[in-house]
C-alpha cells in the first residue's frame, strides 16, 4: 500500500460510503462497465458492486478507500442519471463536490478535496480523451495534475 494524498478525504468519503451504503460494498472483476449496467443493478436493488482491478496506484493508498470511492462514484452517476461520458462525468464530479460541502461544510480543507476530486474525475477522464486510456499511475496523474495541469495532460507515460 503506498501512502494516501489525504488521509482526511480517505475518511470523509468511507464516512459517505457508509451512510450510502450501510450493508457494504462489493468490490469484482464483474462489475458494471456501462451506465445503462450501472443503472439496472442499483434500480433492481441489488448491492453495489464496483470494479476491483487497478486500484493500487490511487491517491487513496488502500484498495477500500478506493473501492468506497468507485461505490460513491457510481451512485451519483445513478442518482443523476449522469452517462458515463465526459458530461456525465462532470455533472457526478459537481454532485459529489456538493455533497462533501453539504456534509463536511466549505472550508480550505474542503476545497482542497474539490480540487483533488476535479482532478481524480474530470482530469482522468480527459485524460482518457487525448491517450484512450486512464492513467497507469493514477496517484501521479493528480499529483502532476495539482501543480501543473497542462503538463499532467501532456505525459502519457503515466
């Protein structure tokens, strides 16, 4: 496990999580991959299920975190019915953005975690735009994102 970017949002999104989901989350390789999948389970009631894979090169530096993370994630695209495009992306970065000022109040360290999650949602999904692919080392994408945007989007090594 490498170390998280911010162990406060580590906490503030298991404390999230849990509140969405109270009887867990699972974590598979056979997840949703689509948001019309996404969609049919949680509308069927069903347990959330997230993908497991490429979770250890995240900002979170535990799988779980990531995996609440994905589970939040995915239930803000569901609840907006946002797709899972570029739109959709942004519109589930803003929802879920609200809904750490809701719980958590709007402060430096709040806004903070709107930049992380910017970058984390927004950045890597423009990121799939210009190389088709996500980043490889996603902790280092927002890192470099974080500084210097421009540069982030320009490495596709990462």
């Amino acid at each position: 496990m490498s170390k998280a970017l911010d162990p406060h949002l580590n906490a503030a999104i298991i404390f999230i999580a849990h509140k969405l989901f109270p009887a867990g989350i699972t974590a598979s390789e056979d997840a949703p991959a689509s948001f019309k999948e996404l969609c049919a389970m949680l509308d069927s009631g069903k347990p959330m299920t997230v993908y497991s894979g490429r979770s250890e090169k995240t900002i979170y530096g535990d799988p779980h975190v990531n995996y609440a993370f994905r589970a939040w994630h995915d239930w803000c695209h569901w609840k907006g019915r946002e797709d899972f495009n570029a739109d959709g992306e942004l519109m589930t970065c803003e929802r879920q953005i609200r809904q750490l000022y809701d719980t958590f109040g709007w402060n430096g360290r709040t806004r903070r975690w709107a930049d992380i999650l910017t970058a984390e949602i927004v950045g890597q999904a423009e990121y799939l735009e210009r190389h088709g692919r996500f980043p490889d080392n996603q902790k280092a994408f927002v890192e470099l994102y974080l500084v210097n945007t421009r540069l982030a989007f320009s490495d596709p090594t990462l």
